[in-house]
C-alpha cells in the first residue's frame, strides 16, 4: 500500500469513526435525563439531601467510546454512578441500595420507569420503551457509591496530571453489591466492594495521551469528569479503534449474549495501543497484538483490570467456556478482515464498500461511502473514484471468507 492509499484509507477510517458515534442530539438527551434524576435525588426535601447526591458518567460514555446500535430499534444504555458524600452512620450496603432507589421511586415519572426487580449493582430507568424514536430510546443503569469529603477534589487533581499514575487507587469508590455476604450487615464502607471507573478512565486516557490528531481539538479529557461534559466529535485514535472494534464485534455477533464483552475489548485495545498518529496502523497493531495481554493461569484466563489487579475481566469464561470461544472467534476474525484490509494493493470501491459492508454492516458503510463520495464529489468518475481521490485502484475483487455472522442486521 502506497503512502497515498495508507493517507486516503486512513481517511475512510476515521469517517468510519464518526458514523459510529451517537448523534449530538442523543447525546444531549441522555446528558439532559440523568442529570434531572441527579438533581431530583439532591433536592432540599430528599432524604439524601444531606449526602449531597450527585450523578456521573462512566463507562463508554466517560471514555468516548460508545456507539449507535446496530439495529436502530435498539436501546442506547448508559453506566452512571450515583455519588453519596458520605452515609448515615447504622447504613448497610443494602440501605443506601434501597435509599437511592426510594427516592427514585417517590418520582411520579421515574416510579414507572424503574426496572424491578433491581440489578445486582445497579437501579435501572427505561426511557422511551414504547417510543417509536430512537432518539428517545436508552436506559439508564446508576450505580450507588460512597465517596469521601475530599474526592472531587482528589479526582479533579488527578485527572488534571495523566502521567502521575501513582493516585489511580485514590480514585476508587465503595459501592453495593447484592450477592456480598455482607450486603445486609456490614456499615463500614471500608468493607464493601470497591470499583474505580474513574482510576480506569484515567489510565485509559493514559493510554490515548500516547498518540493524537494533529491539528485538531481533540476530546476533552477534564470535560470527561463532569456532571455534564460536553458533546465532542474529535477524538484520540485509541477511541477510534475501540469503536470500531466494537461495531466489528456487535455485527458478528448481534443479538447474542455471550459476545466479548466491551471492557474486555477495551481493556486489551489500550494495552496494546502503542501510540501511533493514524487509524490504520493502530488498528492493525492493536488487533495483532492484544492476545498478548491475556494470561493463562492454571488453566485459567486473566485479563487484569489495570487499576485493580485482583480483578479479572475474564473471570466468566470459566463458568461459560462460549464467551471464552466466541471472544477467540471474533478475534480471530477481525484479525484476518484488518490484516487483508491492510494488504490491499487494488481495489475497486465496489469491493471497498462490499469488504466495510461484512465488517461493520450496510447501514454504516452505505452511509460512510455516501457520505465519502459527496465529498470528493468533483473528484471522481461515473465508477470508481481516481488515484487523486482516495488512492486505490483496479477493477479486480479479493475474495473475502463470509462473515459466518451470529445475527441479522
């Protein structure tokens, strides 16, 4: 592949990029729903008042690596932590569980939105269930925690230095679980389970820091710690290739349960990521060398979460040895799709759209070659877009295995 297609490929993949992103308008609903929910539990007659309740993203959302569904009748969910600065002094786990979700519930609204029974973790409100606009159709998991008086501080620091690693565990958070043996009795925080997405987010914005787009503001990573960031449409190249990983995955395996899961996907992408400027080569050599990031212990896998080496993401491939096997299928998989993709010398954009269409779906890929094609509209032909335009050639195919998908689209 010659500099010009490397430049021009590297192009498509980042239109790519930002037709998986969530429009501005989902985003700004989701943004404008939680933080009326965070804003009900901290009014001056909620029971929480006093705990200065207070909701903030995390997962892909924080990370700026979620995704549109494939199926556009499909919910967008959302991971939110409900933050208590502190609890009364007798509360157990399960008392600041059912505090979070009493208050929710006294909502004439959100008293019909709510899942039940509630989630291990988490309470979950159901947005637009009957609604024919999927705009309007996500739901909410919030996960209630603990924090100490200082963590806003303490995270607001660390967030503001990428490169001192060291406070990653200054960030964790205590929060509920319902299969703890000491969901019910325990009231010293101290024993409960801890989590740390914020700690997680840090490394992972670590991990982006190593590589950028030149010239352009990029996603803001400060923004990405509060109540109500802001909607960016610039990202860093290792959110790029999350994204893209994760379409990949989600149309192999649509519909399915036991697909690989996102932190896993993510966790092993930001490890393998080794900072390169441009889309193509970082997903090639993150595809290439992720597998390297798994151990196998005694017959058992482990992909340790960075910022909590006790923790294993893999840990239900022992129980459910599919998820184990369809995570290797699916790398597998996308390893050969980026490997040819990467080897390619001539290539019609017939085939170029038909090879996007396998990995990513015809929804994305008619969109992203529509939209490509209207913007090189004065550069090209009646067939095939020339040299000048986005460097790939010929008329001839390459021949692709099926996809052997697990869904329909």
């Amino acid at each position: 592949m010659t500099r010009e297609q490397l430049e021009k490929l590297n192009e498509i993949f980042g239109e790519l990029g930002k037709s998986l992103d969530i429009t501005e308008t989902q985003y700004n609903a989701l943004a404008k729903s939680y933080q009326a929910v965070g804003s009900w539990l901290s009014e001056n007659d909620s029971s929480l008042k006093t705990y200065t309740p207070e909701i903030l993203p995390q997962g892909s959302f924080m990370l700026g690596t979620m995704i549109r569904p494939i199926n556009d009748s499909d919910d967008l969910d959302i991971d939110l932590v409900c933050q208590l600065t502190g609890k009364y002094a007798l509360w157990t786990q399960k008392d600041v569980k059912m505090a979070v979700g009493d208050r929710i519930q006294q909502h004439s609204m959100y008293k019909g939105m709510l899942q039940r029974p509630d989630g291990r973790r988490c309470w979950t409100l159901l947005y637009g269930e009957s609604s024919d606009d999927s705009q309007r159709k996500y739901h909410m998991d919030i996960l209630p925690c603990i924090i100490d008086n200082n963590y806003k501080i303490i995270l607001e620091n660390a967030f503001s230095n990428l490169s001192d690693m060291q406070s990653l565990d200054d960030l964790a958070i205590r929060i509920t679980d319902k299969k703890l043996y000491n969901y019910t009795t325990e009231n010293n925080p101290k024993f409960w389970l801890k989590s740390n997405p914020f700690g997680y987010a840090k490394w992972f914005f670590n991990r982006c820091s190593l590589g950028y787009v030149k010239d352009e503001k990029l996603f803001s990573i400060n923004e990405s710690i509060k109540p109500l960031p802001k909607y960016s449409s610039k990202k860093y190249i290792l959110q790029r290739i999350v994204q893209i990983l994760k379409r990949h995955r989600d149309v192999m395996f649509n519909g399915d349960n036991d697909k690989p899961i996102s932190i896993i996907i993510t966790t092993l992408a930001a490890y393998a990521y080794n900072g390169e400027y441009n889309l193509v080569d970082g997903l090639s050599n993150v595809v290439n060398k992720m597998e390297k990031f798994i151990r196998v212990t005694n017959g058992n896998y482990v992909i340790s979460n960075p910022v909590n080496t006790e923790e294993n993401f893999a840990d239900k491939w022992v129980g459910n040895p599919k998820k184990r096997d369809n995570f290797y299928k699916w790398l597998n998989k996308v390893k050969e799709d980026v490997n040819l993709m990467c080897n390619l010398s001539n290539i019609s954009m017939d085939v170029l759209t038909e090879f996007f269409t396998q990995m990513f779906g015809e929804n994305i890929a008619k969109e992203l070659f529509n939209n490509y094609a209207l913007k090189y509209k004065d550069q090209r032909d009646s067939n095939f877009l020339s040299v000048s335009s986005i460097g790939i050639l010929g008329k001839e195919g390459i021949k692709m295995k099926p996809h052997n998908f697990y869904g329909k689209e």
